[in-house]
C-alpha cells in the first residue's frame, strides 16, 4: 500500500506543526519509509528538519534525492545532500526512470508481510469491522463477545492497525479484527481520515468478510462508499450492518430514506447481506452469526466441474452468444479456480469478443445456478490453448 503523505514542504520553509504531525503519523503507521528531496532545488531547511525527525524511527528511511535525470549530473547534484550525514543517498528520477530499479532492488529485502498473524484454528472465519469513527464498531465488538455461548479465546493478537479477538461459538471460529481497537490520536483532520484508509486497507486485505459498519442517523458518507468499493476491489464478502439502529427506530420515513440511499450506494453489490442492528440495544446481533455463516460458506464454497460445465452449457443454450467478427462465439468448457471469492475460468473461442452484457448474462447463470446470492462471482475468460483458429 503506497501512501503519498502530499507535500510536506511549506512557502517559507519552515516547518509548521500541521506538517510535522503529517510527518510523525506517516512515519508511524508506515513500515518503510521514502524521504524524497529535490535534488534540483538542492538541500533545505525542512529537509534538515524532517531528517532530524526521521532518525528517531526505527524504521527504514530510504534517503532519496529525485530530479537526477541522469547519470553524469548525479555527483553534483547528490553532493550538498551528504551534509545530511545519512549512510546512503539514493538518486532517483521520477520522470526517466533513472535510480527506479536500483531502488525498487534496495527496497525488496524490507517487504514481507507487515501484519502480526497469530496461529488460528482452521477454517477460523476472519472478519474485519470497518467503518467511519464512531459509528460503533467497537461497541459491536463488545456486544458479541457479551453474547451468550461465545467463548472468547485468550489468543488475541494486535496489529498496529487493528485489534484481533478470537472467538467461538458452536463450534466454530472467528477473528473479530476491529480497525477501531487502536484509538484515534488527536482531532480528525483529513490528512487523519487518509491514513485511517489505509488502516482499513489492511484490514481488508486479510479478512474474509468486511463488515461495514455504517451509523442509522448520519446515513451514508463518500467514505462509506470508498471502503466498500475497496471491499469489491479486493474480491471480498461484504456485509453493510445499519449500527444504531435504536436511535430511528420509531421514524418510518428515516428509515425508508437511510434504506434506499443504501440501496443506491450498493448498486454494484446488490447481493451484500443489509443488517439493522443496535450494538446498545443488541437488536439484530442474534441474526448477525447466521448470516455471517452463509456468506462464509458460500464464500468458500467449491464446486464439481461436470456440475460447472452442465451449468454453462445450458447458460449457453438458453440464450446464444451473438455472432463477433462473423463468427459465433463458442464456449467450451469451464472449471473452479479458486474460493474467497468464487473464481471459475470459462474457456471460449474468442474471449475478446465477449460483451460485457453477456459477461454479466453468464456471471449471473453461474450466480443463480450454484445458490450463489451473497457473495462476489468472478468469471474469467480464457482462449482454448494449443488449438489453430
Ligand atoms: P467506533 O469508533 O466505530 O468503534 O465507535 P464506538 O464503538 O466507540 O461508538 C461510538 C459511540 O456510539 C459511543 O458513544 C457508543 O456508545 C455509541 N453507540 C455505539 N453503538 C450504538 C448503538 O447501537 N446505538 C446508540 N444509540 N449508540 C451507539
């Protein structure tokens, strides 16, 4: 995940505390970090600043001085920036490349995995809470684990993004992370809303269901729709839970309204689960687990390929491919080719020439023919191999 922090230089160049708290959240929710100077501009006052607070992490810095366009000019423009007293300057084009494969080299060894996974169970269902500050993702959380039958387990781990509970109930296992168990520092500005992104990035990356947890009274923000875009963007199940439920409870209209502007942000998405819940009251909760249940299953769920093949063939009966360049479209077999999400590849004579309303035609046959209706369905489409045309 690449995170542009903007420039975090000013007019007069001197360093404005705005900037020197962008500098530290950077540096602190960052597991490596790019300083890049202008090496056309040369060295200044707020580079000397944010170096100085830059060698108090323990993280690593890589120096970078850009606008070396190319190699002979690069000793006398790296020159001034030894002053610095860094152990290694890396020169850099941005615009020509030059220095870019040197460092994406130099940058390899610090790239693993960033997030603490502890050792869970199998078939632990990992499900991430997201969600703007204080809609109540914490207070839903709390409200679960105080549920009866749920057994809260003593290995919890914590990230730096999020806090891990794991559960279980009926036998089965869940990782509660909720990307509010870190608390927010300071007031929120939007320099804050970016960076609690990013949180909700990584969270979504290693979870299996999001839950986006919205709030019944402010409705629903352009962030809102950000994070559940990102859900779809990453191939995960997504449920929207309607938190505090409680407080429109006697207001018919509200609802009604809330309701359709959730529709409409889920166009896209029309098969996630819409849950209305109150965390305070714990109305809903109950309904929460059952659904979670389906989603997850449906989520990971594999299928027989003369079951697949069975389905396409008559997808392809019902309704005949158009002709393209002259030719009718052939569709020839297809198979499963992985869960989380459902992925089956559908091999064909003339992939290109699939239109995307046909696309959509087949997507949703395999959707309805395997019980699909909770989850994201991807079809890809492949050309036969080793065959003339
Ligand atoms: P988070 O930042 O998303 O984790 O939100 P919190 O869980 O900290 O909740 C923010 C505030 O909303 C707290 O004051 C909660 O008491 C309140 N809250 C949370 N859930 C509900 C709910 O279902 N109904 C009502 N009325 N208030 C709630």
């Amino acid at each position: 995940v690449l995170v542009d922090t903007g420039g975090i230089d000013d007019e007069d160049d001197t360093i404005t505390n705005h900037i020197r708290n962008q500098a530290l959240l950077a540096i602190e929710e960052a597991d490596v970090i790019f300083f890049l100077m202008d090496g056309r501009e040369g060295l200044t006052p707020s580079d000397h600043e944010i170096v100085d607070i830059l060698r108090r992490t323990e993280k690593k810095v890589f120096f970078i001085v850009n606008k070396i366009d190319s190699p002979e000019i690069e000793d006398t423009l790296l020159t001034p920036f030894w002053e610095l007293g860094v152990e290694k300057l890396w020169p850099l084009s941005g615009d020509h490349g030059y220095g870019y494969a040197t460092l994406m080299d130099g940058l390899v060894p610090f790239l693993e995995k960033s997030d603490l996974e502890i050792d869970l169970p199998e078939n632990t269902m990992r499900i991430a809470f997201l969600g703007r500050p204080n809609v109540g993702k914490s207070s839903l959380v709390n409200a679960i684990i105080g549920q009866e039958r749920m057994v809260v387990s003593n290995i919890a781990g914590t990230t730096r993004d999020s806090v891990d509970t794991l559960v279980s109930r009926d036998q089965y296992n869940y990782l509660l992370i909720d990307t509010a168990g870190i608390r927010r520092r300071g007031k929120t500005t939007d320099k804050l809303e970016k960076f609690s992104v990013l949180k909700a990035l990584k969270a979504i990356g290693r979870c299996d269901i999001a839950l986006v947890v919205l709030d019944a009274e402010e409705g629903i923000t352009e962030q809102d729709t950000k994070v559940i875009s990102y859900t779809q963007d990453q191939g995960r199940a997504l449920i929207v839970l309607i938190n505090k439920w409680d407080l429109i409870k006697e207001d018919k209209k509200r609802q009604e309204q809330l309701l359709l502007e959730v529709e409409l942000a889920l166009k896209f998405i029309p098969f996630a689960p819409v849950l209305k819940v109150s965390a305070l009251t714990g109305t809903g909760i109950k309904r929460l687990f059952p659904e979670i249940g389906k989603v997850y299953r449906q989520f990971h769920q594999r299928f027989p390929t003369a079951a697949l093949n069975r389905l396409l063939a008559e997808a392809v009966a019902r309704h005949e491919p158009p002709y393209y360049h002259g030719r009718r479209l052939k569709f020839y077999y297809t198979a499963q080719l992985g869960t989380a999400p459902p992925l089956f590849a559908v091999v064909a004579n003339d992939p290109k020439g699939i239109h995307f309303s046909y696309q959509r035609y087949l997507t949703n046959c395999f959707r309805d023919g395997l019980g699909l209706d909770r989850v994201p369905v991807r079809l890809l489409f492949r050309e036969r191999s080793g065959r003339k045309k």
